[in-house]
C-alpha cells in the first residue's frame, strides 16, 4: 500500500489512464415523498441514469424509495455548481 493518499483513494496504474473502478461509479438517493405523483417526476428526472428504484413502506408521514444510478459521470468531469 506504498503512495496510496491518507484519504483512502487507490492511485490509478499510470499517470493519464483511469482506475476501472472509477469508470463504474453509481450513486444511491434515498428519497422521502408523501404522493406518488412526487416519486413519478424524481423518476422522470432521473431515468437516464437510473438501474434500481426501490421501495419501502411509510415511517412517519413520508413514504420512502431508494434508487440507484449507474454510469453516473466522474465528479471532476462535472464544473462546480452544475452538471454538464
């Protein structure tokens, strides 16, 4: 585990080519919503990327889905303040 950064992020095998590891980066989203009218626009908004949605009975007032994007982009490809 020589030069490995004390944040714990693996340094790719040479300078200029990418970790396989970042290529496959997905993101989970826990989302509280009380109509399915709510759940279906984020769906909308999100079903280029989307590979799972799950359900989850209601805790309290809100009723939960737990979704999952895949081939999200890597951060730094991303400017600061939007996506691009």
């Amino acid at each position: 585990m020589k030069n490995r950064p004390p944040w714990g992020a693996a340094p790719t095998a040479e300078p200029g080519r990418r970790d396989k590891r970042r290529e496959n980066m997905s993101v989970k989203i826990k989302v509280s919503y009380s109509t399915d009218q709510e759940l279906a626009g984020v769906i909308r908004l999100l079903s280029p990327a989307l590979k799972e949605c799950r359900l989850r009975p209601a805790k309290g007032a809100y009723k939960r889905a737990y979704i999952t994007l895949d081939s999200v982009r890597d951060a730094g490809e991303c400017k600061k303040g939007r996506a691009t």
